[in-house]
C-alpha cells in the first residue's frame, strides 16, 4: 500500500471531508408554539420502549436468563405500565420492534385500545449503522407494514434501536413518509431534520441519555456493564428536568423500557413523577402529538 493509499487520520481530513460528515444530517428551524394547547405551560410526553426479548436476539444469543427478562417486560412490565397511565389518564408511546409485536400481537393491539401510540423500532433490535442501505430500508419498511398489521394502525413516527442512527436512515424514514424521529439530541424543543441541507419536513423530538431509565439501572451479568443509581436519586433527576422544563416552557420527555422502570423498587418513582407533573399546568400527550402540534404552531 502507498502512502496515498493509506487512510487519513481524522486530524488529516480535508475541510470538505468534515464538513460533509457534520452537515449530513442536521437540526434546521425550531418547532417551539408559543404555548401548549389549552395555554398548558409544558407538554409531557412519556414512551416505553418495549424492546422485551429482542435485546439479547439482535447480538445472536440465545441466553434463557436473558430471554425471560424480555418475557418479564410482556408478563409484568407493559400491563403494569397501562394500570398507572390508566389510573391518571395519561397518553404515551410505545416503541416497538417488529419480532416483539410478533411475539406479542394481543400486547400491541391492547396498547393501542387504551388510546396509545406505537411508533417504530427497528425489526429486530438492529443497529442500524452496520446496515447496508438496502437492508436497512427493507427491515424498516417490513417492520412499519407488521405493526400496522398488528394493531390497525400506521405508525408515523421511529425511534431507531438504540437510538443508533445511520447515514441512510433519514433518507429512508422520507421514503417511508414519516412524520417524526425520536432518536437524536440537538435541542431539547422539536426541530425540522435536515438532510445534506434540505428541509425534510420530519419534525425531531429529541431524546437525552440523562431522561434514560437504562442509563441508570440497566446491567449485564457477561460484561462490565453494572451502573446502579438509587430510585430516589434517578426520581431527583427526572424531577429537576421536568421542573426546568416547566419554567422554560418546553417539553419534557422521558424514556424508559418495561422491563428496566417496573420493577417493584422503581415503579413508584414514575408514580411520583407522574403525580408531580399532574400537579402542574401540563398537557400529557404522545410523541406524534406532541411533533405535530410543535410543528403546526412553531413561532
């Protein structure tokens, strides 16, 4: 190999190079109302990412430990959630791959009978930045037709695995004609998503490691992975924001998965939250309501 063969370092790269890489996919305008409907001070919008038995598929394995934790997600986690939404009547999204709305159509079908959202998450769990274009357009396209299938209904909105975005994947949520992402972190209010520095239309709800549940409690018995916050101190960051989020008058927007937040330990926390914000000037809603109100009421 030559020198002229060899790979630049990132240090070397041409100014055309980084900039390319940079203003491939961006935050355009913002989609900030002046207020919420009703004057509400601050939109909530909660989601759950059902990932259940698809976090140890998509790596290939075939652990039954970490099997019957997804089971758990299905079995306790989803029916323990809708109880709580239930009892405060609050809206929220689910996202959800495909093979787990196959393994749990009755699931699916319930969630969207109790007046929530189920948006898109990838087929299997995958990450979609080891995907070729092709694949990963096909897995999208097969996952939003099952979901559809599933429950009735369109989903409008993805939340890509892991929040793992590829170069190809906002091409292909244009192609699939969506109406929103949940998967990136420009801003805190929603923003248009631009590609290679065109307006797409696609409103972003943008998501934050912080507003994470597995951030906080998630582990691996195989790897190094053993973070473990105290459910009083992750109640006390989730707090904080939503108060900061109130005085601003913005969204506060929160992530968490079945499996992970309903523990007996930690459910009482959402409680809490939940309870907090009620006792507020707040409008509940979900994800796509939330994007398409920002969007059509932007100043």
């Amino acid at each position: 190999m030559t020198t002229t063969d060899t790979p630049l370092e990132p240090w070397q790269w041409p100014e055309e190079q980084w900039r390319g890489i940079v203003g491939h996919v961006r935050a355009g305008r913002s989609y900030r109302p002046a207020s919420w409907p009703g004057g509400k001070r601050c939109a909530v919008a909660l989601s759950f990412d059902s990932d259940h038995e698809t976090n140890e598929l998509r790596e290939g394995g075939k652990s039954i430990g970490r099997l019957s934790w997804g089971q758990y997600g299905n079995r306790v986690g989803v029916p323990r959630i809708l109880k709580l939404l239930a009892r405060y009547d609050v809206k929220a999204t689910f996202y959800v791959p495909a093979v787990a709305a196959l393994l749990y159509e009755d699931e699916q079908r319930r969630v969207v009978a109790e007046g929530h959202e189920i948006g898109i998450h990838g087929w299997i769990h995958e990450l979609n930045s080891v995907l070729p274009y092709e694949a990963e357009r096909d897995l999208m396209f097969r996952s939003t037709d099952t979901l559809e299938r599933i429950t009735g209904v369109r989903p409008v909105g993805l939340r890509t695995p892991s929040w793992d975005f590829s170069p190809s994947t906002l091409k292909i949520e244009t192609e699939l004609g969506l109406q929103y992402d949940s998967s990136l972190m420009a801003d805190e209010d929603c923003y248009e998503l631009m590609l290679d520095g065109q307006g797409t239309g696609i409103v972003e709800l943008p998501v934050e490691w912080v507003r994470d549940d597995a951030v906080y409690f998630m582990m691996h018995r195989m790897q190094s992975l053993r973070p473990y916050t105290p459910p009083a101190d992750v109640l006390d960051i989730f707090r904080r924001d939503f108060d900061a989020a109130y005085e601003d008058g913005g969204i506060f927007q929160l992530t968490m998965h079945p499996h992970i937040i309903t523990q007996r330990s930690r459910i009482w926390l959402l409680e809490e939250l939940i309870r907090h914000a009620k006792s507020k000037d707040v409008w509940f809603a979900t994800h796509a309501e939330v994007a398409a109100y920002a969007k059509a009421n932007a100043v």
